[in-house]
C-alpha cells in the first residue's frame, strides 16, 4: 500500500515538472520570434506561427467539481494548410489550424499540455465561432479516487466566441473539457471556462 502511494507520488511530481517545462517551451517558442523582429521587418510573414493566445480560466467549473483555483492558458495556433477548396464548408472542414498549449494551476490542482486541431466558422464580420479537439497530458488523480481522471492522457475539446479588436487582437470567451470517455476505470472529467487574448503574427 505505501509502495503504491510513494509510486503515485513520484509519478505526479513527474508529471507536474513534464507539464511545468512544456509550458516553459511553449512561452519560449513565443518570445523567439519577438527577439528576431527587431532583425527582421517581414519575420511574422515567413514564420510558421499564426497566433499566439494568452488568459485565465476557471478550473473545474461543474457543480460536482472539487479541484479549484485559476489556471494560467498559453496557446500557439499554427497556419493552415496552404491548399484552398472551392466552398467555405471545404475550407473551415479542411483547412483546420494545429494548435499547441499549456495550462498551468496556480494551486496544486491539475496541470495540463495539449495538442489539437482548430476550426474556425465565421458569424459576423468581427465575430466567430471556434471549435477544437484533441489530446491532453496531465498531472492529476488517476488512482481510483472519485475525483480521478482516470488516465494520465485525455481527450480534450474546446469552444470559443472569438471578437475581432483590430488587425491584430482578438478576445476570445472559452470552455474547455477534458475526458477519457469512459475507456480507463474512472472518469472524473475536468471543465474549466474564462477569458484569452490573441494576437495574430501573420
């Protein structure tokens, strides 16, 4: 028993110092690319990244919920493919963007690197409708406590309003999940909702 327990500890540690340096990564894949701009006027252009996002979230916002705290979100969003189809259906179905990203507990609660895909749909001509599925590497429970997540990889899915501010910024309004639906022995589920800012480089 105490050998399980020292096990589930070493392993979280593990996990909290895994998500801990991807979120490091990810914010230094952002701060590169500012450091070159004042070498290179037309960087934005030949980089790979296309918007970088930055917010707060409410951690484990369901009512059964009793993890707490706000989570610090860092997200890289890559172009899309350079391929264009004749219909806009085509076009948001096809033309997904990679995205990248980290949330961090400002607690001791639940640390989180993800990866996915993103599409967007237009609504008006500054607002827009945003969806995006995926897998998540995580630090939290996965014993078999009530609040366990079950496995230490997860799916992940997200829904944003997203509002233009100008040629650059953009504010988005997020909730996101994460699961394992039902294919490890328990299935807590982890929502967390709150506010990003976006800033497009291209």
């Amino acid at each position: 028993m105490r050998a399980s327990v020292y096990l589930r500890s070493v392993l979280g540690v593990r996990m909290r110092f895994v998500c801990s340096s991807a979120a490091i990564a990810i914010l230094a894949l952002c701060c590169a690319p500012l450091s070159a701009y004042a070498q290179a006027a037309d960087i934005w252009t030949r980089s790979i990244l296309d918007e970088v996002r930055l917010g707060v979230l409410a951690h484990d916002i369901e009512p059964n919920g009793n993890q707490g705290g706000v989570d610090f979100n860092i997200e890289l969003l890559f172009k899309r493919p350079t391929t264009v189809y004749r219909t806009s259906l085509e076009n948001i179905l096809l033309r997904p963007r990679f995205h990248l990203g980290s949330s961090l507990n400002f607690g001791s609660d639940t640390n989180q690197v993800y990866a996915g895909l993103t599409w967007d749909i237009p609504l008006a001509p500054k607002l827009s409708l945003e969806v995006s599925f995926g897998g998540v590497l995580h630090d939290g429970p996965t014993g078999s406590e009530p609040n366990s997540l079950g496995c230490a990889l997860n799916f992940r899915e997200s829904l944003s309003i997203g509002y233009q501010l100008s040629d650059r910024w953009r504010v988005y309004g997020t909730v996101t999940h994460i699961s394992n639906a039902d294919l490890c022995d328990q299935n807590s589920g982890l929502t967390s909702a709150g506010v990003r800012f976006g800033y497009t480089l291209n």
